[in-house]
C-alpha cells in the first residue's frame, strides 16, 4: 500500500479545505483546529514565520510530530508543485514560533531536514500515514512538468522523493526541562504580548492587594505557587484545568502584580488565600505547591469557603532541612543587592540545573520576575520556610477532603512529610505520580491535571 496509487484531491478542494481550517482557528482563538500528535497520527500546530520579502509575521496550520524535544513537519503545499510560503520564508529567515494545542507556544529554529537524518525522520513520517510515498510519487510527477520548479530541490534530497521536511529545534531562549529536556512550556495566559488580561484584586486582611487571575470554567481553584517562584509557573498546567476548572493563580504577597505589607509574616500568607476565596464568593477549591502548600493549607483552615485541598509536595523544612548555611549564604547575598546571584545558585546548587538550562531561563521575558522573587526568598521566605513548624493538632480540624500529591521519583524525606500530613488529616488520600518528582506541573502537566481534576470533580 506504501507505494501504490493513490488519488490527489481536486486543487480547489484543497485550497478549500485550508481556508475553512484558517479560519476555524482564529475563529476560536486556537481552541479548535490544533491538535497534538497521538499514537499512529500526525498532529496540528500553528508557525508564524517572517516574510522574506515584507518582513511582516506570516502564519499556517501545519502537521507535525514529535521527535524528542524537536517538531518535524513537510512542506508538502497540499502535494501541489510550487513549494509553501512558509517554507521559503523560514529558508530566508529560521527564526518562527509555533503554537500547539492547549495554547502553549515555542520559539524555534527551523532548517531542512537532510541525509541519514532525514531518512530515518521519513519511515517516521511512513508510519504516520502508509500512502506517504504513493502521495510523494504523485507529487514527483506535477513539479518534474515544470524544470525550473525540480531546480529548487536541493542535490542532496532524495531522488525518489521529492520532498522538503523541516525540523523546528528550540531557541536558546528556550528553557528545557532538567530531568527530561523537554521544553518548559509558557502559555499565553502569562504573555502580554499575546494580550494576557488584566489580574483581578482582592484585599487581604492587612489592607494588602492579592492579584490573581482567572481562566476556565466550573468551580475557582485558587493555586498558590511555590518559592522562588511566581504564577507564571503554573504555564503549562492550566491549559488542561480550563476545560474542568476555573483556574485562579494568585501571585502571593511582594510578587508579581499582588502588594505587599509594611511588615511581613507567613500568617499574612494564609490570610491573602482566604481574602481570594472571599473576593470569589461561594465555595472555591485550593492548590498549594512546594512552599505553597502551607499557605494553602493554613488558609483553608481560616475560612469554611474552600470545598478541597490539593497539595503537592508541601514543604516542610523539619523533614527536608535547607543545606547547610545555605539560608545565611541566600540572606548575605540579599542584603548585597545579589538577587540574580540567589536565583542563579537556587538553580544551579538546590534544584540541579545545569548551566545551559539556566542560560535558558535567563534570556526568557519571566527572568526578571524569577529575580524577583528569589529575592524575597532570600530576604525573608527561606528563614520562615526553616522556622515553620507543622501544628499536627491544628491540621486534625481541617475536616474537608484533602489530596496529597507524590512524586515516585522524590526522595524520602519528601514522602516522610506527606504521610506524616496524612497521617495528621481527617479525610485525606496520597496519590503518587508514577515517574515524577518535585516538578510535575513542568514536566508532565497533562498527568498533574489529570489527577487534580479527578479528584475535584469526581
């Protein structure tokens, strides 16, 4: 079947075919229309690339699929004899960004694919669709009636088939994940340049204003992140809550968009959650990770609102203590103004990144808030974080479910504080996620959301 003959649709009916397509996109606002790749099925992205003649941003849907972290797509022109715009444009200019289903969008290089490499990337390709070369041979045939058209195909291509593939390969810019270089994914949601809305307000109990945001539909699920960190963490995460959940990350106290008090102190924390779940009105959900899980923990106790906890991986420092002298070199670098110097060595000496991974980071338009925020971490959030003790009497009152999160590939400790929160809970259940560790919501949002839904909607 590989190589037997196949039927082309009629060229008006392929052209008709991409209008509807276009326009089903930007109709709903990437909604519909983009898919990702499935077991035996090629998907659908969206590639901005920059016109080699005006310069302006052009963009087409295009198929794809996966090669470890790279996207590998034809430039087929609907198997007609002129080759794509988007395939010149990216030719005279590599840099592009695509967009993938769930609203998540990369910047990438783009470059022919060509030799051995693009050999193998064809029987992929193959395996995908088994009239791949019938189309291919039928495509051979409409450019050879045209000889300056067969003179743009490089030498090296396949004589047989005729046909350009490219690889998207991620920019420097590009952060990638430590455990699996996987890119670390930034939704629009978090991007002003692609129009993110305006952070709604709620004032806390000392007068402090709380921003967060809200995104999605059934019931508010307040998410409070970790340290150092911000709501743009949550990236990744929120395009599978959407459709199950109203989303609500919050930017915690002195971060982002959210105020901060003449004087601080973690009590302050738990009351910003409860003042957002107040600002929401009715019965909310609430989602603490890392040093966020206390907050979110403590804040649901301070108010009869919140309907669920999910917490992922708490931290508490009299199970996984900080480094030695890590809090004193991170408090000495705040008052030097290092800011940048606490982040860079939180990655690099604390959660493992290497120095490429951190290059990444920095050249990401959330760099500055990352800074940001290990600044506060270094100021003032290490020293609670080692000083906070859990109140094992305090938490047996909680009297609402609460589902404990576990990564499979995080150490003892880690365990050792989350059985220890079940143990203490009235009503509670610790689910593990199979091949994870403490970054879940980067590495593997689908399975996070997955599991977080259905526990709040089950």
């Amino acid at each position: 079947m590989a190589g037997g003959k196949v039927r082309l649709p009629p060229r008006w009916f392929v052209v008709t075919a991409w209008h509807v397509h276009r326009w089903m996109v930007r109709a709903t606002g990437r909604r519909k229309g983009l898919w990702p790749p499935r077991s035996g099925k090629w998907g659908a992205l969206r590639l901005t690339t920059r016109g080699r003649r005006s310069g302006e941003p052009r963009s087409v849907t295009v198929g794809y699929y996966e090669d470890g972290p790279n996207l590998i797509s034809m430039a087929m022109n609907g198997w007609g004899s002129a080759e794509p715009a988007w395939w010149l444009n990216l030719q005279a200019h590599p840099e592009a960004v695509v967009e993938l289903a769930g609203g998540i969008r990369r910047e990438v290089l783009g470059r022919a694919v060509v030799g051995q490499e693009r050999e193998r990337l064809w029987q992929r390709w193959r395996e995908l669709d088994q009239k791949l070369d019938g189309y291919a041979a039928r495509g051979r045939k409409r450019r050879r009636s045209s000889s300056s058209s067969r003179a743009r195909w490089p030498d090296e291509l396949s004589p047989r088939l005729n046909l350009s593939m490219a690889r998207f390969a991620l920019t420097p810019h590009q952060p990638t994940h430590r455990l699996t270089n996987r890119p670390i994914e930034r939704h629009k949601f978090y991007d002003r340049r692609m129009g993110a809305p305006e952070p709604r307000t709620a004032r806390s109990a000392d007068g402090t204003l709380i921003a967060y945001w809200v995104a999605g539909s059934g019931m508010p699920f307040v998410m409070v992140h970790g340290a150092p960190a911000g709501s743009y963490g949550w990236a990744g995460l929120i395009p599978f809550l959407e459709p199950s959940l109203t989303a609500c990350p919050i930017d915690r106290r002195g971060h982002g968009a959210s105020g901060d008090g003449p004087a601080y102190a973690l009590t302050r924390e738990f009351e910003d959650v409860a003042a957002v779940a107040a600002d929401l009105g009715g019965s909310v959900d609430v989602f603490g990770h890392s040093f966020g899980g206390p907050v979110a923990l403590e804040g649901a106790l301070l108010t009869p609102q919140v309907r669920r906890v999910v917490l992922y991986e708490p931290w508490f420092c009299e199970y996984s203590p900080q480094p030695a002298g890590m809090l004193e070199q991170f408090e000495a670098m705040a008052e030097a103004g290092d800011d940048e110097g606490i982040m860079v060595s939180f990655l690099r000496d604390f959660a493992g990144f290497s120095a490429e991974q951190i290059e990444g980071l920095q050249a990401q338009p959330s760099w500055p808030a990352r800074v940001e925020a290990a600044g506060l971490y270094g100021r003032r959030e290490a020293r609670v974080e080692n000083d906070y003790r859990l109140d094992i009497e305090r938490l047996s009152s909680l009297d609402r479910p609460v589902l404990l999160l576990l990564g499979s590939e995080s150490p003892s400790d880690v365990r050792a504080a989350v059985e220890a929160i079940d143990d203490a809970l009235p009503d509670s259940e610790i689910v593990v996620l199979d091949g994870q560790d403490h970054f879940a919501h980067l590495l593997d949002p689908e399975l996070l959301a997955r599991e977080i839904v259905d526990f709040l909607t089950g």
